[in-house]
C-alpha cells in the first residue's frame, strides 16, 4: 500500500546514502550529562542510517518526559504529543500512512503508567510500529518520583518515603502477555548492540517493543552500576511462548538481547489508494 | 377527524424492550416515504437490550417535520409494561385515539384519565393465525389504516425493511398487517387514505449518525479511531464498511484517549481523520483537542450529546455539552465548536467541520446530540456545498532556508508538510514552540503563538453558514428566537405558529457557536426581543451569549433539560410570556 494523502508531494529520486549525524537535528537535547538517553539517540541514527531509511520516510512519536523528548533531536518527522499517548499517535498515522517507519520511543511512567492501556492493546493490536521504551525507573522530568519499575524499598522520593510497596512492573513479560511478538530489551551503555536490536525490531513485521535500561545519573546515581551487571540473555531468543514465558519468570530485568521473536498475522488495516468504491454509490443507497 | 391535513400527525408505538415497537415504527416510516409524505421518527428506548421499554415516536405529514409535537395522536400499545417510563413522552387528550391489547395487561391509570379514546384490539390474537405473524406488523396494519397510510404504501414498507431477512419473514409480516388493517374500524380514521404518489421524487432516508458520516466521507475523512459509546456508536458503525470500500480505515480504539491520539496521528500524517463520541467520551477526548490546537493539528470530533453529567441518560438527549465543547480546553485554546441544525443538515455541518479544520488547523468539535442521531427521517436529499473539494491542507513547498512548521504569517495559517516530503521535516510538539517547532519557554515566543492561532480563527471569513436566519428581518420583527443545534426545529415550527397569530418573528439557528459571530447576531437580532431556546438545566446558551455580550440586556432565557424533547407548543407559551413580561417590543 502506499500513501495517498497528497499525490503530489515530492519525491525522493534516489536516497543516498547517509550517515548517522545526517538523522541528528542542531537541537541541544535537555538531558543532564551522562544521561543514558544520549545513547539511545546514538543507537537510533546509526540505526536508520544502517537501514538506510530517509529521514522523511521515518516518523517518531513520543510522550512527555526527558525521553519523549527525542523527536525533536532528530533530523526527520516528529510528534511530541501529552503524557501516555505515544502510541495511540503512532497507531494512527501508520494506519492513515501506511509507507512510513513509524517508532514510537518514551519513558517508564509515559509508557507503563500513564499509557499503561495503551502498552496493552498495541501488543495486541499488531501493528507494524516499533515501541522504545527508554527505562530508568523514575520520573526525571518532574524531579525523582516513584515510577511502575522502581523497586518497591526506593524510598529517596519525597512522594514515597517510604518506598511504594508494590511490586515493579514488568514490562517484558507483560508485553508478552499482552501478545507482542518481538520483545528485546538493550542498554544504552551499549549503543552496538541497542543498534542491532532496534534494527532486528524495526525489520520486524508487526509490533516490536525494545525495552532499554537507560540510566538516570541524576536520580538514580546507583544506575551507573548497570555497565557491570547486565549480561547477554544466553537463553533467548525464545520462539515458543511457554519457553519465553519461563525464560521471563526467571529474568533478573538485566538481560539483553532478542528474548522472545515470533510473527503474528500483522494488522494492516490501513488506508489505501485502491479502492474500487465510490462515494456516489454510498450517497445513492441513502435514497434506495 | 382532523381536517387540516398539512398538520403532522403523531403516532407512537409502544411496548416492552424486543416487543417489536421499534421495528413496527420503522416499517410505518418506510411506509410514510412509500405514501410520498416526510417523516420523522424518534426512539425512546431504556437501558436495557431485553425487557425494558420501548417507544417509536412518529410524526409525519406532506412537509419536512423536524421536531416533536405537542401531543400524541394515535397511540398503539403492545402492551403496558413500563408504560409509566415513557408515558410523559407520549402525552394523551380527550383527543387521543389509543389501540390496546385486552391481552395486553391492564390500561393504566394516566392513560384512563386522559380521556384519550381507547379501542380495544387483539394484536397478539390476529397474529395467531394461519400466516403465523407478530402482535407488532398487527399494529402496523392497523395504525396504518387509522393514519390514512394506503395498505400498498405499508406492505412495501415492510419490504424494504424486512427484505434482507428473507421471504419468510416478509410474507409473515405482510400477513399480520393486512390483519391489522381490516381489524381497524374505517370509522375512527384520524386521516383519509393518501392517495399514492404516481411518481416518488428522491429523498433521503437516514439517521442524524448516518448523515454525519456522509458528510465525513464527501470532505475527504479517511480514517476513523472508534471507541463505542450511545447514542454516537450508530455513526461509527455506519462508516466502518463504507470506509473500506473508499480506501478508508476504521480502527477501534482501547478507549476514548487512544481515539482522540489516533486521529491526531493520522491528520499529522495528511489523512483527514475523524471520530463520534458523547459526553463522558468528550471529557476524557478534552486533552487531546487541546494538543491538536497546540500542534495546529486537524481533527474533527463528533459529539452527540445525551443527558448528562457523568453518565447521565445515555439513550436520551440534551443539549448539556456546549460548556464542555466551548470552555473544556485547559489554556488559551482557540478552536471551532458547530452544531447540527437537523438530521440531513448533520452532513452539511459535519462536512463543513472537516473543510474548516483543514483550512484552519485546528480541532473542531461538532455538536449533535440523540434526538439528531438516532432518529430517522424521511427528508430532501442535501447535496455537498457546491464545489466543494476534499479537506484540504495548505502545502509547504521546502525552500532554501530552513522549513518554519509554525511560521507566523498574515492569517496565522502556516504552510504544513507531511511526513514523506523531503527538506520540510519537523518536530509537532504540544509544548510551546518557536516558529521551527522546536520547544520555546519564551515569553515573546509564547505570545507570537498564541496570536496566532487566534488569529486564524477570528480573522477568518465563515460566510452565511454561521447561522440559519428565517423571518421577518431584523428591521421589522417584534421577536427573535435564538437558538442551536436540534432545537431548530421546534422552534422554526413555533415561529411559524407564532406568524399565523400575526407576530413578525425571526429564527436564528446558530450553527457555528465558537467562534461567535457576534455582529453578525447582533445585525439578525437588530432591536427585537430575544428569547433564547435550548434543551439543558443550565442555560448553556443564553450564559455564553451573554457572556460574549451578544444578546440585548431584557433576552430572555427557555431552558429545559432532556429527556423530554421541547415541544412548539412550550415554546410559543415562553415566547408569548417573554413579549408580555415588558421585553422591547
């Protein structure tokens, strides 16, 4: 299918070929220094670089939080909507625009608590998007609270001194309940490897989550340890979701790679230019 | 037996939830356009699926009717079960013909005391016989006869309706209203039989919903984000498969967040996008309007409004909405609300909406509500505006520079791309931006944006379309009843009682509400006294208008909540106390 919003938009003739700062914006990003999300940035155009997708072809949609503040910092379309909504936004132009990459990327509370729902149904829902969830398992952007994936004893917030109590999040095995079929998590100390996974995620029919561990230097200084502490998940890829769903149960969160690949028919209901119907028959049926 | 045959005769149809009520008054509809007369029919249904109550109100005549009557001609009831639910929407007089089954439980005190004129007839009893038919096609037959619809004009009906369901069920049905028919006495007609039509002209049959939706489709909206809620879910039903057949896509949504979000998604994508909600669907939709006028994204959200707050009354309606739709958005957030003036004009304004958003970038809610929705009319065919083209945006063309999304420009409408287009990429952000696009905290920068938004909109020349003016003219009427949306047509209808009484009388119907058009109100109002009409507790309308300083100081306000529909007889009453009460003259 192809997009049949304006036929005479103009046209790329030949894509040359680019680099990875060619998909990098002149916007200083917001982040603090030693951010994780500097690497995911990375990892991103070196990605779209590698796949050689124009930077017009690509769209990324975002929440709100330090995160969802990656649109902006990249050279191609973007959409910087409210809090929780990345992937409803997403859902929707790659519906109406079928041809384009569309990437939804957010944090931990824009993706798990405020777009819980929304987490839950795009699995399901199959579309052809790739969802980065950039975790650091805190709110940065409104000074250190509490997020779905903070361990229940974090008690340096003053929202929760005494921690939350709850048990955290998982979004890994969540997405695989919910019915993903790619579910990979990466970190962004690793901008090689988050590369190859968001480029295996993308290549991917159908909904992919890529879940990154990107630390906050700010709030959650003990992140820093992470570089020592994730490991390759030597289990994984699992293709067999009672294997994927033992493999999660017994994930310590730090774990890299493809954990869980399947394919799924892929919804593709979406606009397209080749319809045989015309509007004059539906008006003519009003008068039978 | 009423002589003036050009007065709409209101017939209603009753009986418990699956009775068959609701299928007997659209069989008696088809069979009012088989006859080539216009109808109206309205439901008042409760919340059950199974064993609630069920009423088909119809009120038809040889003109176009567009609103409820003072009173029920002829009423047929199934039976009496939860009668008293619906009984005020139905309201009897000594004038009254009402058709009851013995069988059908005991006549209720209120029906008794109205004096209405009771005859008895078996509807479930005719139905037991040799064709095997049902109580409700019985009362069809017979409320047909009485009405002064032919019996050919009622078995075409029937199968137009039924004929989907196969010939079975057509013949059964045909069976139970020749019963009906011969069952009733020629003697107690309300109306002679309409002589049939030797040619029928064209008209629309559909529902305010379906009308929306076409009006959706000829402005070139593409893509539709649902999430189901009465009474709008009609609408969303009905373009689901006619999307399909134009390239189109419908994707339901996990909830009315994701609706609003997806739309927004598609629109920034270059597809006009839609979506139907009501009420406590509008809330949750409310932050998501208010980034597609931030991000000058164009969306068009479709509310029809039911009894409200909360959850109100779902199947019924009112006109409660407008704060929300007007005052909703959090910030300074310009944007378009219109309203739905009646069922076929649901297409008009609809298409408009889409056309504006386009032309404007920007959120549009349009106003309808369930007496627009899901009522059915037989009415004129309302063809799209006169070339009138798709919805659409204006194009950026990449220059040499850098692309400015948010350029601020002499009408405050900026060229906009879509993704795809090489050298005029950007970044939408419902943050406060820069021309660019990219986030600005800015005083001067915040400033410069927030004009400009305003501007697109209050700069801007809507045309006629703002309002519906009949009458007499601002320089010689005595009185002007303003008023919006579905309440058209109770008080065109009341206007004209009003005109045979010798009163000079002009009706504004506003179908653009935000933004007001206020001098141009002021010009239709000129010095006459104002009554404002609409259907809710708090006078929604007449507050705004007043608040905007558009109504002369001694307007007067008729305000009443659903579910009742407002009927011309109430408003004439308002309208006659307001002249008299010492309002200019």
């Amino acid at each position: 299918m192809t997009q049949t919003a304006d036929p005479a938009a103009p046209h790329r003739d030949a894509i040359p070929s680019l680099r990875a700062k060619d998909y990098k914006s002149d916007i200083k990003p917001v982040w603090c220094p030693g951010c994780g999300h500097f690497g995911v940035l990375a990892a991103l155009t070196k990605t779209l670089a590698y796949l050689d997708i124009a930077p017009e072809q690509a769209a990324v949609v975002s929440g709100i939080g330090c995160s969802s503040r990656l649109p902006a910092y990249l050279s191609g379309y973007g959409f910087h909507g409210v809090h929780g909504r990345a992937l409803p936004v997403a859902s929707g132009l790659k519906a109406a625009r079928p041809d384009l990459t569309v990437i939804a990327a957010g944090g931990d509370g824009d993706g798990f608590s405020i777009g819980g729902n929304h987490f839950l149904h795009a699995c399901r829902r199959n579309q052809d998007l790739t969802y980065i969830v950039m975790d650091n398992e805190v709110y940065g952007m409104t000074k250190g609270q509490a997020s779905p994936t903070t361990p229940p004893d974090w008690a340096k917030s003053k929202l929760t001194p005494h921690g939350t109590g709850m048990p955290r999040f998982k979004p890994a095995a969540i997405a695989l309940a919910a019915g993903a079929g790619f579910v990979a998590r990466g970190f962004a100390g690793d901008p090689n490897g988050l590369t190859e996974l968001l480029a295996a995620a993308i290549q991917h029919p159908g909904f992919a989550f890529v879940h990154v561990l990107s630390p906050c230097r700010t709030y959650r200084p003990e992140q820093q340890d992470w570089k020592t502490e994730v490991h390759p998940c030597v289990l994984g890829p699992a293709h067999d979701i009672a294997h994927a769903a033992e493999l999660l149960q017994r994930d310590d969160g730090l774990a890299l790679g493809i954990l869980y690949e399947q394919r799924f028919p892929v919804y593709a209901d979406g606009v397209s230019a080749d319809a045989a119907g015309r509007l004059a028959d539906i008006e003519a049926e009003l008068c039978r | 037996m009423t002589t003036d045959l050009s007065i709409p005769l209101a017939v209603a149809v009753t009986g418990a939830g699956g009775s068959g009520a609701i299928t007997a008054g659209a069989i008696l509809l088809e069979a009012v356009a088989a006859a080539g007369l216009y109808g109206l029919l309205r439901r008042s249904v409760g919340p059950q699926i199974r064993g609630g109550e069920s009423a088909a109100l119809l009120r038809f005549g040889p003109r176009p009717v567009h609103c409820a009557g003072d009173r029920c001609d002829l009423l047929a009831a199934l039976d009496w079960a939860n009668h008293d639910r619906f009984a005020d929407e139905i309201p009897l007089d000594a004038a009254s013909l009402v058709l009851a089954d013995p069988a059908g439980g005991e006549l209720p005190a209120a029906v008794r005391a109205s004096g209405a004129r009771i005859i008895e007839i078996g509807f479930a009893a005719a139905a037991a016989g040799p064709g095997a038919g049902h109580a409700n096609m019985v009362a069809v037959g017979a409320v047909g006869a009485l009405a002064g619809l032919p019996l050919p004009a009622l078995l075409d009906g029937a199968a137009r309706l039924l004929g989907g369901k196969g010939e079975a069920v057509v013949t059964a049905a045909s069976f139970g209203i020749r019963a009906g028919f011969e069952l009733a006495n020629p003697a107690a007609a309300l109306r002679p039989a309409a002589p049939l039509p030797i040619q029928l002209s064209p008209r629309w049959r559909l529902t305010g919903n379906e009308a929306a939706g076409l009006g959706a489709l000829r402005a070139g909206v593409r893509f539709v984000a649902a999430y189901p809620i009465t009474p709008a879910s009609e609408m969303l039903e009905w373009l689901a498969p006619r999307l399909e057949r134009l390239g189109g896509a419908l994707l339901q949504a996990e909830d009315e967040l994701a609706s609003v979000n997806m739309i927004i998604g598609s629109a920034f994508g270059g597809v006009p996008a839609l979506t139907a909600t009501s009420g406590p669907g509008l809330s949750l939709m409310l932050e998501g309007i208010g980034l597609a006028v931030a991000s000058e994204t164009p969306i068009v959200v479709v509310n029809v409004m039911r009894g409200g707050p909360s959850t109100g009354i779902p199947t019924k309606s009112e006109q409660s909405d407008l704060n929300a739709a007007l005052y909703g958005l959090h910030g300074d957030a310009p944007h378009l609300v219109l309203a739905a003036l009646d069922i076929a004009d649901c297409a008009h304004t609809t298409a408009w909406a889409v056309r504006l958003a386009w032309r404007l970038q920007t959120a549009a809610i349009v106003l309808s509500d369930q007496a627009l929705g899901q009522s059915r009319a037989v009415c004129e065919p309302l063809a799209d505006s006169s070339g009138a083209e798709p919805a659409a945006r204006l194009p950026a063309a990449a220059g040499t520079g850098p692309y400015h999304r948010y350029a601020d420009t002499a009408d405050g409408v900026s060229p906009m791309s879509i993704p795809g287009e090489p050298g005029l990429a950007y970044t939408a952000d419902g943050l406060e931006h820069g021309a660019s696009g990219a986030p600005s905290s800015r005083a001067a920068d915040h400033l410069a944006q927030l004009d400009k938004r305003l501007r697109k909109l209050a700069d801007f020349d809507f045309g006629p379309d703002w309002a519906d003016i009949d009458g007499a003219g601002a320089e010689n009427a005595a009185l002007c009843l303003v008023t919006f949306g579905s309440c058209r047509g109770v008080v065109v209808e009341a206007a004209a009682r009003l005109r045979s009484s010798g009163l000079a009388v002009t009706t504004v119907a506003l179908r653009l509400l935000l933004p007001l058009q206020r001098d141009a109100l002021h010009a239709a109002i000129g010095t006459a006294a104002v009554l404002v009409v609409e259907q809710s507790h708090g006078a929604q309308l007449f507050r705004y208008l007043n608040a905007e300083r558009a109504l002369p100081a001694a307007a007067r306000s008729l305000a009443r909540p659903g579910p009742l529909a407002l009927t011309p007889a109430e408003v004439v009453a308002a309208a006659t106390a307001a002249l008299a009460d010492g309002a200019p003259a």
